[in-house]
C-alpha cells in the first residue's frame, strides 16, 4: 500500500497569514489536531499543531476570559508559532517509510507532498483506523 490509499484528502489548511484565533476554530470545528500552512498556491511551508496551540495560550490560571483570549488570537498571525522544520512524504512512498517517520520523529503526521504542494495528510489516526481494519479481518478469517 502506498500514502496515497491511506492519506486524508482533501486537507483543511490555512495560510501563514491567518491567526491563531482561525486556526484554534478551524481545529475545534473539524475536530482536527493538525493544520498545513499553504502559500496561495497551495505550496506547503509549515504546519501547526495542537500543542503548538497550547503552547501559544496564555495560561487558564492567569483567568483571561475568553474574549481577552480570543482578541490576542486574533491578533497572532500563524507564521509567529508554525513549525517548518519538518518532514513531509510523497503520495508514492510505501506506508511502511511513512509509519517508520511517524515513529522515529515522534509526528503525530505527515503533510503529503508532491511537487512541493499540498495533496493530503497521513496520520496516527489513519493507521490506527488501518489497524483495525486489518484486525477486523483476521478475526473474521479464523
């Protein structure tokens, strides 16, 4: 199996551009832990993640409202807190190379590239599912 059979398409991205307020909603309303940053052309130059949110949060024990919180998103443009120093796969990459980055870099994804843009995503989450597809059907066998 290759990337391409596996990978989550199409991806829900935003531009370096945009602000964390944007990508916080964008995460909570897809339900989604990961965001490729793309240029208008749909190169990717970065991603974020979750914990990179986190990590830009102003703690809840300093009790800032949701309000106060929500400007400051507004306010923070992607790029001050995306991560570009990391690896991406080509759609034609076997699954074992991809989950063998997944595993050796600590990912929990793997934005797919080709031609330096954005095609889909391959996650934890999507080997996992791939998982229990597979043990499903050794159960069924035996």
């Amino acid at each position: 199996m290759k990337v391409k059979d596996l990978m989550s398409s199409p991806v829900f991205s935003l531009r370096q551009t945009d602000t964390l307020y944007s990508a916080r909603e964008l995460m909570q309303m897809q339900r989604i832990r990961h965001i490729p940053i793309v240029t208008s052309d749909n190169l990717f130059i970065g991603l974020i993640t979750h914990r990179d949110l986190l990590s830009a949060t102003i703690s809840h024990l300093a009790e800032v409202d949701p309000e106060t919180q929500r400007e400051i998103d507004s306010g923070i443009p992607i790029q001050e807190i995306m991560r570009t120093d990391l690896q991406s796969i080509s759609p034609e990459a076997g699954l074992e190379e991809a989950a063998k980055v997944l595993l050796n870099h600590k990912y929990g994804c793997l934005p797919v590239v080709d031609n330096q843009r954005l095609v889909g995503i391959l996650t934890e989450a999507d080997f996992l599912k791939l998982t229990i597809q597979l043990l499903e059907a050794i159960d069924s066998a035996d």
